[in-house]
C-alpha cells in the first residue's frame, strides 16, 4: 500500500513542463537564441569572503586534529551565535542560540515542520504560492485553505473567515515579489495570538529588503515570538543554492502546542528547560524541543564546509560583497519594472524582491501570454497560474539573469508588442 495523498498532488511539475515547452520550440527554431526571466536560482558567483572560508574549511579537514565529523544537533555554536548577533542582536531582537536551528535549507525545513502537528490542523496559504508548503501538507493529508493574493487586494492576503491552526506566510514573496509592512504583518500576530494559531514565516528573500517599513524578521512584531517560526536561507542571499544552509528559528515561548499528556512533554523537553506546570498551564519550549527531537532522528545536520561558508557572510568584508550581489540582481529588478511600465504592463514587486509579477495584456490566460513571449521575444517567463489558481493573468520574471542579458530580453519584448 502506498500513501495515497500522493495522488492527491497536482501533476506535472511547473519548471519541468516549462523545459519541456521550450525544448520543442528550440526544436522547432534552433537558430533561436533564448533568453530565461524566468529562473529561479542565482546566477552570480559566491562572494571571495566565502570562496576563502571553503578553502580553510576544506584544509582543516585533510588534519586530523582539525576534522571534524558529525556537528552538533543544533548546529555549530560559531555559525548560531553569529545569526544571532547579526540577524536578531543587530536589530533589537532577543533570540536565543538555542533557539536557531541550522538546516541545510529552508526548503527541507518550511516542507518538514507541518510534522510536529496533528494531521487535523487546518493550514492556510496566501494563492500564489510557494509549492513545498501546499504539497507537503498534501503528502500529510491535510486540507488547505487558500487566501488569494492579487491587485484587487494589493497582494495583501484577507484574514481567513474559518478558523484555521496554521497560516504560512513569505514575505518578500515568491512569486509575487510583493511585501507586508509592519503594520500589515502585526494583524497577522494578532491574529495568531488571539485564535492560538502558529504563522509559518518564510523569510527567504529578506536581504532583499530596500524599503525601511517592511519587516527583516516577524519578531521585529511584537507578540510573535509567541506565535511565529521563521525560516531562512542562504540560497538567495548569498548564492548558497549548490551550498546549501539555512536555519529555522523555534523560539521557546511559543505558545500554541498539540494537546500532549504532561508526562509526555516533560520528556520530551531536557532536563535544563522549563518543567510543564502540574496542569494545564504554558507548555513553555516544546515546539522547540519537538523540533530538536524530529531533526535529532531524521537530519544528520549541515556540513561543516558550509556552515564555515555561512559565517564568513558576516564578517565586514562578506557583508559588503553580499550586499554587492543583491545590489546587482536589484539593479536588474529596477531596470526591469521602469522598462515594463513604460511599455504599458502593470508590474508588481521588484522593490524588495527579485521578482516581478506582471498582469498579462488583454485579459491573456498565463500560459498564453508564456506562448507568446518565447515565439515572439525569445524570452522564458514563469506563468503565474502554476503557482496557484489566484496566479492566473499573471507571470513572473526573475531578476537573476545577467545585465546585459535582462536588457536584450526587455528590448526584445518591446519590440514584438
Ligand atoms: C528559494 C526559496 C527558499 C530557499 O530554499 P533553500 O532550500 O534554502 O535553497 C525558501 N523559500 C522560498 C519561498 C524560496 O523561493
């Protein structure tokens, strides 16, 4: 017998039924030189800072006093209290090492945390949407509610009129590339607060950041370390796709737990962390000790190579060669908007995000107006529906191609209309 939820998955996979699409045209015109907006993996080299870190990594590992074989659990201290001093400290966050998790990826991580909760949580997601949090609660069995995101909304989801236990949210978003300010994420934590549901933060695209009102971190909200898991990764901030690392955040004082008999808890939680009262009461640390048993059993950690990798990016001269790359995709996102605005589309995202999200003309379905852009412009675009059924007359371009390349593309287009 096989896990029937499998089944439920929606079928083809978007990126591969795009390859597929743009084989056959290449097929069908091979002298076409094709240019994608539509990727969504980095482009630019790892910065020198890390390139250097690898290197001495690498060489402590060819001696035998300096190898290093299994880390710890939670990851190395050096890389935890660096995220801590500079991704929380430095922005008058109080977040505790212990509660870092280093991952090898905030895909794993924002796919495998719907495991600590019971299968009849109901789970909500903005539409578009990024597919592992649908498809991993799908393989879990679980339904979902979908929060359509689209102009007439300002891409800013509405509160779920049902109850729901669990709203994962990503901001800056992929795709959509649009953000909340802080005001519009406090009435999601108030939300979650006061319905004692869990907000799922995919914090992914944060170093994108430009504007001063949107939020590097939801803790910045008060009240959601009470309510809040925040994932982040190293992919889009600093190239880390082929590296991978990432880490969670499961602050101790979150509140909403599955009902577990107090014996239960108490052993799951270690003997240094906070005894559950008697009865009922806080369960104080044990989403965070949950989470700490699940990856103890089933994730062997990220290796030592990366995690080196990772704390060179906050050191003076990696922080500046990182904020270099972004600058460079950013310059790509603001050519890309003024270019496609002056050509009549309307364009969303691309401020504080790498990606652009753009209505179709004249009412076109998605994959029409895919069609059109790779048989006219030679240029591959994401279509909107495959990220969700509120996706649809809408596509997304990326701005992680080259310079040079984004212009020839807007040029093109401008072109064919
Ligand atoms: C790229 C991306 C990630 C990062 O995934 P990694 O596993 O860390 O490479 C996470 N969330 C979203 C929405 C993304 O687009």
């Amino acid at each position: 017998m096989i896990n029937e939820n499998f089944l439920k998955l929606s079928g083809a996979y978007l990126f591969s039924e795009i390859a597929q699409k743009v084989k056959a045209y290449k097929a069908e015109a091979p002298r076409a030189d094709i240019i994608s907006l539509g990727i969504g993996d980095v482009t630019q080299p790892l910065c020198p800072a890390v390139i250097e870190a690898l290197h001495k990594a690498t060489d402590e590992m060819a001696i035998a006093t300096s190898f290093r074989g299994y880390g710890p659990e939670r990851g190395y201290d050096f890389l935890r209290e660096a995220i801590v001093a500079n991704d929380f400290r430095a922005r008058g966050i109080d977040i505790d090492a212990d509660e870092v998790f280093v991952s090898d990826g905030a895909k794993s991580d924002t796919g495998n945390f719907q495991e600590l909760l019971s299968k009849d949580v109901r789970i909500a997601v903005t539409d578009p949407v990024y597919p592992v949090y649908v498809d991993s609660n799908v393989m879990a069995g679980r339904e979902i509610v979908y929060l359509p995101c689209t102009a007439e909304n300002d891409f800013v989801p509405q509160l779920p009129k049902e109850h729901v236990d669990v709203i994962y949210l990503c901001y800056p978003n992929n795709p959509t590339g649009t953000t909340l300010t802080r005001n519009q994420l406090k009435v999601w934590v108030d939300y979650a607060l006061q319905n004692n549901a869990l907000i799922f933060y995919d914090a992914a695209y944060e170093a994108y950041i430009q504007s001063e009102n949107v939020p590097h971190s939801i803790y910045e909200i008060l009240g959601a370390k009470r309510c809040a898991v925040e994932f982040h990764s190293y992919s889009k901030t600093a190239g880390f796709t082929g590296i991978r690392c990432g880490y969670t955040v499961v602050p101790k004082a979150l509140l909403p737990a599955p009902p577990v008999g107090r014996r239960a808890a108490n052993q799951l939680l270690s003997k240094d962390e906070e005894v559950l009262p008697p009865t009922g009461g806080v369960r104080e640390g044990l989403l965070n000790a949950l989470w700490n048993r699940r990856q103890s059993t089933k994730f062997n950690g990220t290796s030592y190579l990366s995690q080196r990798a990772a704390e060179a990016i906050y050191t003076p001269e990696g922080k500046e060669q990182v904020k270099a790359t972004i600058a460079y995709y950013m310059k790509n996102a603001r050519l890309m908007r003024e270019a496609l605005t002056d050509m009549g589309f309307n364009v969303y995202g691309g401020v504080d995000a790498p990606y652009l999200w753009v209505r179709t003309p004249n009412d076109m379905k998605s994959w029409e107006f895919f069609d059109w852009m790779l048989r006219s412009a030679h240029v591959v675009c994401t279509p909107g529906v495959g990220f969700g059924s509120a996706g649809e007359g809408y596509v997304r371009l990326t701005a992680f191609g080259t310079y040079e390349n984004t212009k020839e593309a807007l040029r093109r287009i401008n072109d064919k209309l």
